[in-house]
C-alpha cells in the first residue's frame, strides 16, 4: 500500500467537559477524493481545524506523507500543502477578488489577475477577477475561495460542507472541479452530511458520531439508507404523513409587495406575492441572500411599511402592513426567526426567561408583574412536550446545543397556538434527530389547520414539508408550484434562473 | 493681508494638529481597533516637545521624543485592550486621562513660557502667485503631513499592507486563518497611532503655538478622532475635513480681528459646528459607511 498523504493516529480535542474528538485514526490516500460524514456536533470540524492548525491536538499524532508533524498554526499548514475552504468563507466583502487573493498569494496585480482567469477556465472557476467580492453571489464567492487556495499549489484541499451553500446545479459544476482536481493529484477531505453527494462523489468515507470514528468504508458500496444508520447510529426517524384538508381561509397574503433597500449589502424585493391558507404549508426556496431576511423582516413586522403602502401585507383577514411585530402576534401570529442566539431566544437569560419573550400573553404576566410559577409551568411542559435536553427549565438558553435550542423555541411558538406560524430556516444547523422531530411537529400543526409559513434552504426538506413552493431567487418569487407536481431539478433552475450559475 | 489671504495662508498649519493625529488614528481604526485616547497621547507629546525645545533639544529631537512618548501610551493601551481583552473605549478613555495628567505635570513648571518656532518653505513662482500664495508657503512639518496623507491613501488601496490591515479591521478571524497575526497587525496599527497623536500634539505645541498653557491641546484629540468616523474611514475626506476646521477657526479669528460683534465663544465653537455638520451630512450616506465601514471595530478579539 503507498504511503497515505495524511495520517491521524489516536487524534482527541477536548474543550472543557466536551470530547469533540476521541481518539480518531484518519488516513487520506493521495489522489482522493475522502469524505468526513457526521451529524453536527460529531466532531468534523474540530478534525479538520486540528489537521488545519487552527487548534492543537491533546493527544495523538499526525504524519504527513509519512512523517510525524506538529501543526502549530494555518500558515505552516499551508507551508506543508494544505489548503481548506472554510463553510464561513474567509474572504473580505469590502475588497476586489485580486485584492483578497494577494493577501495570501504573492506576486503583482497583473499576474494574479491572469492567474485567476487561467485557474477559472483550467478547473470551471469563472469570476471577476476585479469585483469586489461583497457584490458576488454565495457560488462566485466559493469559487474564489477555491481559487485562491489552488494558487498555493495544494496537496490536500479540504472543504467544509461546500455544498451547504449551493444550488443543485452549482453542486454538479463543484463536482466537476473536485474530480478535475483530483485527476491532477490533489487529494480532497470533504466534510459533509449530506449522503447522496458523499455517495456521487467520495472515494472514501469516516464516518464520525460524537467523536469517534465509527466507519471506514466505501461510500458506493452502501446506500444511504445504511449510511444514514452509520452516522447516527440508529434508523432515520419515521415521517408522518400530511393529510387531506379542505380549502381554509386565507392566513397571509402578500400583495405585489416591493420594497427597496438602501443598504448596498441588502437585496431588495420585487413584486413579492403569496397566499398561506389555513391547514397548508408553503415552502419558500432558494439559495439565502436571495431576499429571505428581507422577506422574513416584513412579515414579521420587525421592518414595517409605510402609510402609504396600505394593504400589501395582510394576517387573519386584517391589513397589518403598518402594524409592529406586536401588533401582528396580538392577530395570532408567531414566528421562529433564523438565528436562534440573539433573535430567537436571549442566550444569557434562563428558558423560563425566554419563555416569557413572546409567551407573556398566555397569562404569565399580570398587571405588569411576571407570574413566575406559571412560566415555569409554561417552560417545563415546552421541554417536556418537544423532548428539549436540558438540565431544567433555569438553563441558560446559550448552554443548548442548537438543536434542543431550536426545539424549545418551535415548541414555544407552537404553545401559543397561532393561527399563522412563520418559521425561517428551522433546521439550519441542527442534528438530524432534532430536524426530524421538528418537521414532524410543523406537519402536525399543518393537520389540526394552522396556516405555515417555511423559508428552508433545504429542498428535500420543503419537499417533504410542503404542500406548494416558491422560489426566491435575487429578491424576486417564482409563481406557486403543487410540491406533488414538480421534481426538485425544476426547484433548482428556478434558484439560479437569469443568476450567473446558469452560464 | 485681507482676511481671505489670512485663511488660504493659514488653513494648512492650523489643520496639520488635527490632521497628524486623525491619520494615526484612521490607521488604528482600519485595523478595528479604536482608541479614545488620541486627546491624551497628543497633551503627552506635546508637554515633552516644548520641554525639550524649550532646553535646547531642537525640533527634530522633540519630534522624535514626542512621537515615542505617543507610542509608549498606545502600546499601553494595546497591553490592556488588547492584550488584557479590556473593552477599548473604557481602556482608550483611562490612556487618556493618564495622557492628559502627565502633561499636566511635566509641563507645570514652563507655564506660559514660549518658544521660537519653525520658518517656513515656500515653493518658488507658486508662493508670488497673488491671493493663493500663501496656501504655498508652510513649514516642513505640513509639507510632511501632505505627504503623508497621499502615502496613506496609496498604502491603504494600493499596497498589501494596506490591504492586510483593512482585511484585520473587517474580518479578524479570517486574516488569522490566512495564517497572519491579528495582534501583530493591530499592535502595529495601534502604535503608529499613537506616533502621529504624539507628533501631531509637538507640532501644536512647538510650531503652531509655540507656547505651553496647560490644556493646550484643548480637545483637537477628540476632534481627530470624530474627524475618522465623519470622513468614513477615507484618508481625502479625513484630509478636506480637518482643512475645513482649519480655514472656519481661521475664519472666526478674522471676524473677531475685524471686529464684527458675535461673541468669542459662539466664533470658536463654530469649526466644531461646521465640521460636524458637513461631514455628518457627508457621512450619511449608508453605503459608502457601509462599503468603509469596519466591522469589527471596537470588538475585543478571542
């Protein structure tokens, strides 16, 4: 057997009680193309930052084409040939592409230029060597990233959840540059959850589950089905089925809303209409920058219309363009916004605290005062009715892991028992457990006729949510499709329609 | 000399002070780090300039003690707030202070003592033009200030230290993950912030108004610094506005030499004033704050 580019022998991180990795054996072939699969939390990104050296090893070893190396920090590892394209990208929105690769990469203007267009034909890497990178879509910005790291001249790229970020056809041109890559001798750890990609792409796979390493295999030789019960170590959660419902009210419309946004970075809505009836689930898609915040800040009343705009937004029968997020909850509405820390819940006060956030008008505040055993009531039978793992109900909300976190949230919007429920990415970063059972708990409140709302980046998950979808694409809505009528692909050109990818 | 003369001639010296600090403190700035301390660090230098001229040193050697009296201060600064990881505008405010009382004391003994300042250079042909003349013929010091500004700006678009140390203030994690030290990067920054507070406060105190008066900075520290945040971060309009407050303080000495009757203290609150009021309505425009805007300005890192 020839000598693994890159071996971990006995690796384990710990960051305080937590045991991120445990004792994790690793070895990286030249030439191919190696998956990293786990859930959250199962320690992929610790791994990679050790291999990275952004964080030292408490135990262990690592070799490199045979030898035992230190790591100490990301600039010797780029010395030894690693490169990696980060999930967040690490590129600087307030300057031009070339600017961003001559920080890492040396040389004149001019020859980086040249050297970005070369890389961008040679490996299908199109983009602007001159545009600053803020005006660059998700797929552009992780082309330069790409790009950039190809100029060091890598022997081992590693790209975390690269896919996370792209529409399908992007993946399939991402996919072409990985094998193109791999061809030429660059070796790839590509860490993912996502079974179907691994499965089209990887030459091998560990699989990780909470820090160890629970597989090496071939990916092909296992469906994903197996997969799946490798990573988290039991079957996928059932689905329940959405049943029938008859015609309900009309929950939510929106108008021909437009709204223009002086913020360079914002992307401004056009033309914007959709309807949510009561006992339906309507499913927004697209890549996020497409308007999703934007569009979540107007129906949530955090940014509201002006006088003149009457009659674009309407709840329940009622206009409420004008009306503050109050106002519009008062109606029976709620809401899960996108970022659990900071807008969903308040990360340093107790869940009983959070709790009272927008639970307060179930009678857990009197004449001004906060009725404290009733929220705690409140709290307990949100942990206990959505299975959050927590110590008890006086946890800070910022200990959660992001799933139980997201459940405890969804549970307590669902206790107020709205009649319109809006929720914006609900299983963006959390485990597949915690997802299923969310997802399970939206379609049960679909069935007992409340109106949902659901933006998701995820199109199996709107697929297996929803009953119509539409597309956000650059600010703009696609017409409604039935889900039972359309096939993701057609999902998927309408995310990129008239959108750079599609050249 | 009619009052126009009188400003155009006059404008460059008087906005020099405001501007040596404002781009000391437009590069700590950049980096994301932001030190309220300017007003401190320029009394600092200024006290130590007029003590040394005031003995015989010379001005080059105040210069360069003022300037590393300023140094000494911000690297102070950074061992708290940077080092430490104690917020910066509590950290920027006690350097101040600290900054302000030391030049109080060492410059207690030359109380209203003054100095012989520095001749000025005029450009050939330029400077006999009739009116503008004037605008040609300053000290070196503001010759160097002019220069420095345009080496500023082409650093900061042109060069990869420049880029580096934009890249710092909008994104310190990525630029640690490109394998650069973001402590490095903001020590420097800092300390080159602290340079120009000190040299800008020895050419107040030894050029400009070559006499010691405790107190004599008189909030030019603080004007530098809301001259950065109006000017958006870009070393031209930090220049145009500390020339702006320059020319309308001129403005109101000649009103009161010309013996209009508007009291002194709405004629010397007036740059301020104008100042304000131009750049803020300069600076309202979101996208260019937000395209110049650094993002992690203020933020205490890791």
């Amino acid at each position: 057997m020839t000598t693994p580019l890159l071996s971990l022998r006995g690796v384990s991180k710990s960051y305080g009680q937590v045991h991120a990795n445990t004792a994790v054996d690793l070895d990286v072939a030249p030439n191919a193309i190696h998956a990293i699969l786990g859930e959250n939390g199962a320690g992929k990104s610790t791994l990679m930052k050790l291999i990275y050296g952004v964080e030292s090893p408490d135990e262990g070893e690592i070799f490199w084409q045979g030898e035992k190396r230190r790591i100490a920090s990301p600039s010797e590892a780029r010395k030894l040939g690693i490169g990696m394209v980060f999930q967040h990208f690490s590129l600087f929105e307030t300057l031009t592409v070339v600017e961003n690769v001559s920080l890492v990469v040396p040389g004149t203007k001019k020859e980086l230029t040249d050297k970005i267009i070369q890389f961008g034909e040679e490996f299908g890497l199109k983009v602007d060597p001159l545009s600053h990178v803020h005006s660059l879509s998700v797929g552009e910005r992780q082309r330069v990233e790409i790009i950039r790291c190809l100029m060091a001249d890598p022997k081992l790229l590693i790209l975390d959840e690269p896919t996370s970020v792209l529409p399908p056809q992007s993946v399939e041109l991402l996919f072409e540059t990985l094998r193109r890559l791999a061809e030429r001798g660059v070796s790839i750890l590509f860490i993912s959850h996502k079974l179907e990609e691994i499965r089209s792409i990887c030459t091998h796979a560990t699989i990780l589950r909470s820090g160890h390493v629970t597989g090496n295999v071939s990916p092909r030789d296992f469906d994903t089905h197996e997969l799946a019960k490798m990573m988290i170590g039991r079957d996928m959660p059932e689905t329940i089925p959405a049943k029938p419902m008859p015609r309900g009210l009309k929950q939510l419309e929106l108008a021909n809303l437009t709204h223009i946004m002086e913020d360079p970075f914002a992307v401004s809505l056009h033309d914007v209409s959709l309807q949510v009836r009561e006992g339906e689930i309507l499913g927004i898609a697209g890549v996020s920058g497409n308007g999703q915040s934007e569009l979540a800040e107007l129906i949530s009343g955090e940014t509201v219309l002006p006088p003149s705009e009457g009659e674009r937004i309407v709840m329940m029968g009622q206009d409420v363009s004008t009306l503050n997020a109050a106002a519009r909850r008062k109606l029976g509405f709620a809401f899960v916004p996108e970022d659990r820390l900071g807008q969903g819940a308040v990360p340093e006060l107790s869940l009983t605290k959070n709790s009272l956030l927008t639970a307060h008008s179930k009678g857990l505040i009197k004449r001004g005062m906060v009725n404290l055993s009733k929220a705690t009531r409140f709290t307990n039978e949100c942990i206990e009715a959505y299975d959050v793992r927590t110590p008890g109900p006086e946890a800070e909300a910022g200990a959660l892991s992001g799933g139980n976190l997201q459940k405890f949230i969804v549970g307590r919007e669902i206790m107020l028992e709205p009649k319109l429920l809006f929720v914006n990415q609900p299983t963006w970063g959390v485990d597949i457990g915690a997802s299923a059972a969310i997802r399970k708990r939206l379609i049960e409140l679909r069935n007992q006729g409340c109106a949902i709302l659901v933006i998701s980046e995820e199109i199996e998950e709107l697929f297996e949510l929803s009953d119509h979808i539409q597309v956000l694409n650059q600010g703009r809505l696609s017409p409604r499709f039935k889900t039972s009528e359309i096939q993701p692909e057609d999902i998927g050109r309408h995310m990129i329609s008239s959108a750079e990818d599609v050249a | 000399m009619n009052a126009i003369e009188f400003i155009i001639s006059g404008m460059l010296a008087a906005a020099t002070p405001f501007l040596l600090a404002a781009l000391g403190e437009l590069v700590a700035e950049r980096s994301g780090v932001l030190n309220l301390g300017v007003e401190g660090m320029m009394a600092f230098g200024a006290a130590l300039a007029f003590i040394i001229v005031y003995n015989g040193g010379g001005h080059i050697l105040a210069f360069l003690v003022a300037g590393i009296g300023g140094v000494l201060l911000s690297l102070l600064f950074a061992f708290v707030a940077l080092g430490l990881r104690a917020n910066q505008v509590a950290t920027g405010l006690a350097i101040g202070i600290l900054g302000l009382g030391l030049s109080a004391f060492f410059g207690k003994p030359y109380e209203s003592y003054t100095i012989k300042g520095i001749s000025k250079i005029s450009i050939p042909v330029l400077s006999d033009i009739p009116v503008i003349g004037g605008l040609f013929s300053q000290d070196i010091v503001v010759w160097l200030a002019i220069l420095t500004s345009a080496g500023l700006w082409y650093a900061l678009t042109r060069m990869k230290a420049g880029l580096l140390l934009r890249a710092v203030g909008e994104n310190p994690k990525a630029v640690n993950s490109l394998g650069y030290s973001v402590f490095a990067l903001r020590i420097g920054a800092v300390a080159f912030g602290g340079l120009m507070a000190g040299i800008a406060g020895a050419y107040a105190s030894t050029v400009y108004t070559p006499l010691w008066a405790d107190g004599m900075i008189a909030g030019r520290g603080w004007i530098a610094v809301a001259l950065v945040v109006f000017g958006t971060w870009m070393v031209g309009r930090v220049f145009l506005g500390a020339c702006l407050f320059g020319a309308v303080s001129l403005a109101g000495i000649a009103a009161q030499t010309a013996g209009l009757s508007i009291p002194s203290q709405i004629l010397t609150s007036l740059p301020y004033l104008v100042t304000i009021v131009v750049l803020g309505i300069i600076s309202s425009n979101k996208r260019l704050l937000k395209l110049n805007g650094i993002a992690s300005l203020g933020e205490t890192y890791k």
